[in-house]
C-alpha cells in the first residue's frame, strides 16, 4: 500500500506567535516527506517535538504577517501495530475535556446494555451514524461530545467524541486520531475513535466516509485538545486558506464491520 498526503496551509499573524503544527505522519512509517514554512518570503525554521504514540509536532516561531506551509509525504507499507501501555487503557477511560463520558453514563448504560467488545463497537458506530446528521461547519471547536449528541450534528471530530464518550462510559478505552484519509469527500483532516478491544486498538469511524483500512495516523490523544493540527500562542493566526490532499493507490472497500487497526 502506498498513501501520498499533502496539506497546504496560508495563515496570517497578528503578533510574535509560538506555532505548533500536528500535519506530519506520525512516527513509525516508512516516509518520504517534505516540510516548508515560509513568512514574508523568509523560510522558517522548525523542530519536532514527539508527542504520545509518535504524534510529531513541528514548532516554530512566526513574526507579525502572512505564513506558509507546504507539507507532503508518500509512505510505503503500513506501520507495525501500535504497542498497548497500561497506562493507556487506564486513562482513556477517564472523561476528558470534549468526552463528557461522566454526563452521558446513564443514557450509555441504558442504550448499550448487555453489550462488550465488538458487537459494542458495532453497535456504539452504527448509532451515532443513525442519530448523528454531518453538517460541515456546523460546529464550534470549542462543542464536545453532549453538544453534538444534543443538536444530532456536527462534522468528523463531533462523530469521534460521541463514540469516545459512549465507549468510555462503558468502560471500554477509547481515544480520538486524527488522520489524513483516502477516499474521504470533501477532502480535509479526519478524526476517527479508536477503542481497545480483544488486546489491541481498533478505528471506529462513525461517519463511514472513508475506508478505514487506508487511513494514516497523524496525531492521537484523548481528545480534539490533544489532536488538532494548529495551535498558537502569543498572538491570533488567522487561518485564510487550507488544502488538504490524500491518496492511495489501491482504494480499498469497507463495509464498516469488522476491527481495523489503524497503521
């Protein structure tokens, strides 16, 4: 399997920022890539800060003005399973800032009752595709996992958190990636569930709009707070435009059912 991405991204800052970007691949895949970031016409320089589950951020420094960023990167293969921590399948059981599992333990309860391991993450995808209408731009970056399963809306994160939550109020861990995805229409960054069920991490992708067996890590945490692939400080950055490409030379179909491993 070979998987070329790209992202390409115009900013512009208002001040001195410390900028932190999340579009690499993250570690463990055979890569070739390349990474540009430019402000006024000036290169700028970078460096990889590694994050949890190979999650590698690119920092760097902007003055006041317009920034560019170039991004692309082919990999070959798929990366070996991700390792299982202990510490791990403690957390992501825990709520967490958009996976308000505490508040919706009692209707998870009752939904899913009687329910573990796979037919749970059947059943947890197939509802919140059901309940859920995918609305771009819909929601706010600020909406959780109760925001979305209130208003019955909301894009790729808002789908992710809702599984996350469900799952972790069955004591089920589970954690948010956030992917570049072949196949995927429109085309954008991608946020997928991974749950830890029969000893490994499997996607659950409650939106069914892209094969899961192609998609390519980026980043991966216990939320969109711990996923998303800007952020600043120091400053506001304006995003002004953003395109994001992903394909694979063989796209694969997927009927949803079934664990994946994403790699």
């Amino acid at each position: 399997m070979e998987r070329s991405v790209s992202a390409h991204l115009q900013l512009y800052a208002f001040g001195q920022a410390d900028m932190i970007l999340s579009l690499a691949v993250a570690e463990g895949q055979s890569t070739d890539e390349t990474m540009s970031i430019e402000s006024n016409g000036e290169p700028l320089d970078s460096h990889v800060v590694v994050g949890r589950h190979g999650t590698r951020l690119h920092r760097f420094s902007a003055p006041v003005g317009p920034i560019l960023i170039n991004y692309q990167a082919t990999c070959t293969g798929r990366a070996d399973e991700p390792p299982v921590e202990e510490l791990d399948v403690i957390e992501y059981r825990r709520p967490s800032r958009y996976c308000e599992s505490d508040t919706l333990y009692a209707m998870a309860q009752s939904e899913f009752a009687g329910l573990s391991g796979v037919p749970l993450l059947e059943a947890i995808g197939t509802w919140v595709n059901d309940h859920l209408t995918y609305v771009p731009g819909v929601s706010q970056h600020t909406d959780g996992a109760v925001k979305a399963f209130l208003a019955r809306r909301g894009i790729c994160r808002d789908y992710a958190h809702l599984v996350v939550t469900l799952l972790r109020s069955l004591d089920t861990p589970a954690r948010v990636a956030s992917v570049y995805a072949p196949g995927l229409f429109p085309m954008d960054f991608h946020a997928v569930a991974e749950a830890y069920v029969d000893g490994g991490w499997h996607v659950v992708d409650a939106t069914g709009l892209a094969p899961r067996q192609s998609l390519l890590r980026i980043a991966t945490g216990q939320d969109a707070s711990e996923t998303a692939f800007l952020s600043q400080h120091g400053a506001a950055v304006n995003l002004r435009w953003m395109e994001v490409r992903a394909v694979v030379d063989e796209l694969p179909v997927d009927d949803h059912t079934g664990l994946v491993t994403l790699r």
